[in-house]
C-alpha cells in the first residue's frame, strides 16, 4: 500500500532473508518518473499480514561499539543487515 500511494513499485529483489516472524528484503523500486532507487524493509509477520516496521523503533538502542542491543525487537540473525545500516 505505501508503495502504491507513493506511485513506486519494486522492479527487483537484491535479497530476501527470513527469520521466525521478520523478514529484511532488499529491493530496486521505480518510481512515477522511472528515476530507480535502492530501499530496505523490515517487516514482521502479525497474524496472517506483514507490518512493515521502522528501523529505528525495533532495533533497539544501539550503541557506539556495534553490539546488537538488548532491547530490540529484531532476530540476531537478521539484525546486522537490518538494523547497522540505519
């Protein structure tokens, strides 16, 4: 939907990975003007929909020395591609 009212659309997927209820993907998106762009998404499985969710508000508090936080929302195993290049 947020693509849809912002008038992009995905034309590629760099990556896709996938970690209990989160998945990080890594797309190309195109927009009304057919200027290409790069964009990350975070989403997390809520039922039987994807929420798309901010970085900033699920990562945690991250600090200076790069350790994952101990308050964020976000699997280890996806946090260093979703959560350090914020």
């Amino acid at each position: 939907m947020f693509l849809h009212e912002s008038e992009m659309h995905i034309t590629s997927f760099e990556s896709l990975k996938c970690s209990g209820d989160w998945a990080y993907a890594k797309a190309a998106v195109m927009d009304a003007q057919d200027a290409a762009t790069k964009e990350t998404y975070l989403f997390q499985r809520t039922g039987v929909n994807w929420v798309l969710k901010a970085p900033e508000t699920v990562c945690g508090s991250v600090t200076g020395d790069g350790a994952r936080p101990v308050d964020t929302e976000v699997p280890a195993d996806l946090w260093s591609q979703a959560c350090t290049s914020i």
